[in-house]
C-alpha cells in the first residue's frame, strides 16, 4: 500500500474506463472508449496530457470492456512519462463505485477519481490542495450548470455541498457533479467487495454525514461520453481553443 500523500501530486488518479461505451456506438463496437480518436489521436493520449501537465503521473486505470487494448496501446505508460497500472472489473460489471473499491489496492490512502470519457481543463493541483486540507473524506468539484449541459444534480450553495441526487430533483439544484473528484480509501470501507456499487451513491452516504467537500470550478467541462460531445471536443482540441 502507496504512503499517505502530503502534497496533491503524491496522489494517483483513478480513471474509470470500464463501461460499455453504448452511446458512442458504433465507433465502441470494437475498440474501449479511451481509444475513441479525438483530433488525430486517442482520447486518453489528451487525457494523459492534461494529468501530466498537472503533475500528476500516476494512473490507475479501472477497466472491464476491451480493457486489454488499451493495455496493447499503453503498456505501464512509461514511453509516455506517466505510470500506468491497471485493475480490471473480472466476470462482471462492477459499477463506478465498485471499480475503486476493486482497485484500493492500488489505489492507498487518498486519490483522485476521473471519469473515462471527461475532459477537464482546469488546475488538478489547487483542487487536490482544497481537499487535504479539507479534512473530509472526499471532495467533489461542481459547476454551476443550470441545465446547460446536461442535468443539474448538486444544491450547493455557502461553499458546502447539501444534496448531490441524480434520480430525485430539487428546485435549488443548479449545479452539477463536474466530473472531477477525490477520496479516501476509508470512504469505501464500509460498502460491499465484488459487488456492483454506484459512486453516486457513495458521495449521496458522504453528504448525509458531512463529509463531501466541494469545490467550484467556472470553466465547462467537455466530454466524448456521446456523439455532439465528441465531435465538439473534436473541433476545439484540432482549432486549439482549449491547447494540445
């Protein structure tokens, strides 16, 4: 088990890749969302980019579907600068949530937590910063969406979290789970192994005791989660809108 982290570039990030990729059919047909091509190459050579260009160098990739491609692609990340280890779901779907819990292992004390298919231009570090200091068991970045794009889930207003619900809506709901998280191993201690477990449901746990942090962030988030995302990260990334 990794040392606990005292600067947010000790922490790995756990990237959650394992999902079927059903909206972005046929392009997933046979090949996992992270090997997608976005501006002349795969997804994930952007998203390596980005966690570099943040200091952050270790990845745990959590896969299931087609996950050995990208380990054919990839190896341990080393002719890319970064560390790559990779856990993968086994017989069946796990679940976001189930994924980390897989992954612990790997994973130690604290890390951050990244979906697969998010593109997220912003400072890693400074929110990293905000969650050790927090002393909370994790931390959850939020926009304010106001349905813009896509569901607003999170009331979050006195720079605290009060509810993250994405089945039941409530009026003061205005922003949304960005996409960008942290959390403590001990967080998943008390939620079942080898089962499927819904991270949304484990940040709700959080919230009701108090321990989900949160952190604004006004820059968009971009993702390939679908066809308009893709082909609009796509154009921004070949234009240089939003760098290389």
């Amino acid at each position: 088990m990794p040392a606990p982290a005292t600067s947010p570039t000790d922490l790995p990030v756990a990237l959650l890749a394992g999902g079927m990729a059903t909206r972005l059919r046929p392009i997933t047909e046979k090949i996992p969302k992270l090997l997608v091509e976005v501006a002349g190459e795969p997804f994930f050579s952007h998203q390596i980019r980005l966690l570099k260009k943040n200091g952050l160098t270790r990845i745990v990739l959590c896969v299931g579907y087609l996950g050995e491609k990208i380990i054919e692609q990839y190896g341990d990340g080393t002719k890319w600068g970064v560390q790559i280890d990779y856990s993968f779901d086994g017989e069946k779907l796990l679940g976001t949530g189930g994924a980390l819990i897989r992954a612990l292992p790997k994973l130690g004390d604290a890390f951050y937590v990244l979906y697969g298919d998010s593109y997220l231009p912003i400072d890693y570090r400074s929110v990293g910063r905000s969650f050790l200091a927090s002393g909370r068991q994790g931390l959850m970045t939020v926009f304010e969406n106001h349905e813009r794009y896509d569901a607003s889930n999170v009331w979050f207003e006195g720079q605290r979290i009060h509810v993250y619900d994405k089945k039941n809506k409530e009026p003061r709901m205005k922003h949304i789970d960005y996409g960008l998280g942290l959390l403590r191993g001990s967080a998943l201690r008390d939620w079942p192994r080898g089962e499927a477990v819904d991270l949304a449901e484990v940040y709700k746990r959080l919230v009701e005791h108090d321990q989900l942090a949160g952190y604004e962030i006004t820059e968009r988030f971009y993702e390939i989660g679908s066809h308009a995302g893709l082909t609009e990260l796509d154009h921004l990334l070949r234009s240089g809108a939003l760098g290389r």
